[in-house]
C-alpha cells in the first residue's frame, strides 16, 4: 500500500511519534520513507536517533516531498502551517490533520487540489491502544481513507464517520481517557479506604478496567449483558452498583460527554 511513498511529519510531538513507533513496530513502511519536521532542534535529533527516520528543519521542503503529509500540530498554529506549506505540497498528496477542532474546509481552502482527511486520535496512541475516528474531505476517496486507516490502525483502533460525528466523537473517545483516568483514581482511593496498598489498589483498578474493557470488544457482548453475568443475586457487585446508580455516576459521565461535546463545538466555532 505504501511501496516508494514518503510520509511527512509536520510536527514532532507526541502523537507524531507514537504514529511513528507504531507504523514502524507493525512494519507497514521503512524508516527511510518516513520524513520529519519540528521546530524544535532537540525533538528532530531525538527521532532520529530513536526511529533513524529522516528529520527536517524546513517544514515547506518537507511538504514538498511527501506523498502523505501528516499534520501533527497543534491547533493554534494550523492556519499559520498551512501558509508556509501551501505553494510547495504536490497536489496530489494526501494530507491527514489531527489538530483537533480544525474543520476540514479550514485544511481545503488553503490546499484546494488536495485530498484531506481528519483524524481525531486519542492520548492511548501513545501506548498502542488509541481510539481514532477517521472523516474524509470533499476529494477524498475510500482509497485515501483506507491507507490512514492503515497508519492509525498501528496505534490503535479506527472507525470511519462523517465530520458532522467529530465534536461527539471527540466528547467521547477524545475526552474519554480523563474520565477513565478519574474512574481508576477514585476506585484506587477506595481500595485504600478499605485497606489495599496504594500501588496494589493502583494496579488493581487500572487492571479491571483494562480487564472489562477487552472483554467487550473481544466478545461483542453488550456492556449491560456482561454486568449481568457478574452480578449474583443477592451479591457484592449488585450491591456496589446499586450504590453507584444512586450517586448518580451514570448521569455524571453522560452529562460529562454532553459538556465535552459541546465545549468542542464552541471551539470550532472560535476558529
């Protein structure tokens, strides 16, 4: 799928380099087909040294190599990216934004010829079991979807949706790992209440999350079918869960998505 193209980088951060490490570890193209620019001299010598990828300083002859052009930036500098890149990307190249808020129409107008898609990765990319929604711009075709489809599959689990998805998308899965983060804290805090040590109570919680979480993709079942099976009559997880109905938790992460959802809109719309 990748044979002879150069994929580029346009920014060295996190996501870039778990993108990196994880096309890489699955063997989907070579390191000397894969292109890096960053600002940041530190950051290009690192990923050089780590990945033997190629770094440049010049994100615009950067931009005019590549075949794939992964914009890895943030969102505040996108406008200004796509300024000094815009008259040197071959027009057939595909571009892949992951700045998060930014509309595709923002990436068209700047590079009309192009195909663009947009890609709302989460932070578990950075340990290979990330969550990105994929959406295609008006000349993108399955085909381009599919080969980032291929990029981001290396880091974790991918999903198709039209861009009208991606404030929910990103209430969702993006914010996600914050309210899963929380949830492990606060069952971690209870363990030690109840007299676990904090590293044990930790790793206990962190465990069952992860545990449970497998046992739903790797089943298919419906989360509700796989409580059910864990919940005798009369026994401690119903009596647990009861608790947790009463205090409202349900509510509080479906309120919690709704206000990410809509914290993301106003962003769009800010820029």
């Amino acid at each position: 799928m990748f044979n002879n193209q150069q994929i580029g980088f346009i920014g060295g951060g996190a996501i870039a380099e778990a993108l990196i490490r994880g096309i890489l570890q699955a063997k989907i193209i070579q390191a000397g087909q894969i292109l890096v620019s960053d600002v940041n001299l530190a950051r290009r010598e690192h990923l050089e040294k780590a990945y033997g990828v190629t770094a440049i300083a010049d994100s615009k002859l950067l931009s005019s190599k590549a075949d794939i052009l992964l914009l890895t930036v943030k969102p505040n500098i996108i406008e200004s990216v796509l300024q000094t890149i815009s008259s040197a990307v071959s027009p057939k190249a595909i571009i892949v934004s992951v700045a998060a808020g930014v509309r595709i129409a923002t990436v068209e107008e700047k590079l009309p010829t192009n195909p663009v898609i947009r890609v709302m990765p989460n932070t578990p990319v950075a340990v290979g079991a990330g969550m990105s929604v994929i959406a295609l711009g008006s000349k993108a075709c399955t085909e381009h979807g599919e080969m980032a489809a291929a990029l981001f599959k290396a880091v974790g689990k991918t999903v198709m949706a039209g861009e009208e998805l991606m404030d929910a998308v990103t209430g969702l899965s993006g914010s996600g790992p914050g309210y899963a983060f929380v949830l492990i804290d606060a069952l971690a805090d209870a363990g030690v209440r109840v007299g676990l040590p904090r590293q044990m109570s930790i790793l206990l919680a962190a465990q069952t999350l992860l545990g449970a979480a497998k046992m739903v993709l790797d089943t298919g079942e419906h989360p509700a079918k796989l409580r059910d099976a864990v919940t005798s009559p009369g026994g401690t997880t119903i009596a647990g869960i009861q608790v947790m109905e009463q205090r409202g938790v349900r509510a509080a992460l479906s309120d919690a998505v709704t206000v990410a959802c809509e914290r993301s809109r106003e962003m769009g719309r800010l820029k």
